[in-house]
C-alpha cells in the first residue's frame, strides 16, 4: 500500500537540466501557474518527475529568488541568532 510513483522511471532523464528544459519549466509554470507538480512535466514536455520539476523551480528558477552575498545587516543578524539559539538553522532562517 502507499502512494504510486511520482513518474515512471524508465523515461525519466536525470543529471544536469539544459538551458531547454529550464526554458520549458519556465514558460509552462508562467502559463499555467505553480501546482500540480506530478502532471506537470508530461503536459510541459519534459521527462523529469514532477518532484525534481518542483524543487528546480523552487531552488533556482523563481524569479522573486534572492541571489548574491548578504548584507551587513544580515550577517549581523545571522550572528545574533546564532549566538542565542544555537545551530537551529532552520528557526534562524524562518525568522
């Protein structure tokens, strides 16, 4: 029992993404918006599985994605977080 596989693994491409297949993930989540990640690369034309399109998407491809070092404030704030709670990245990164 359990949930069925998120795509069929015989016709799934793994490894490095192509400027291509970025392009299509792209223009497809402009047209149609963000969800429905397990159909999504059939109706994109893409042979990924609907969970590596989601965390492409989500980990280098959204536009609203801040790049680059951090701040002057933000490395003081990292700092002070870190001085009171610890290694807890994940509560330092909420905040």
């Amino acid at each position: 029992m359990g949930r069925s596989p998120c795509c069929e693994k015989a016709h799934t491409n793994k490894g490095a993404w192509t400027k291509q297949e970025d392009d299509r993930l792209i223009a497809h989540i402009r047209a149609h918006g963000e969800g429905g990640w397990r159909s999504l690369p059939k109706a994109a034309g893409l042979l990924r599985c609907g969970k590596s399109c989601r965390l492409r998407w989500i980990n280098y491809l959204r536009p609203d994605l801040k790049r680059g070092s951090f701040t002057e404030e933000e490395d003081e704030l990292i700092i002070k977080l870190h001085s009171f709670v610890g290694n807890k990245w994940s509560l330092i990164a909420g905040r």
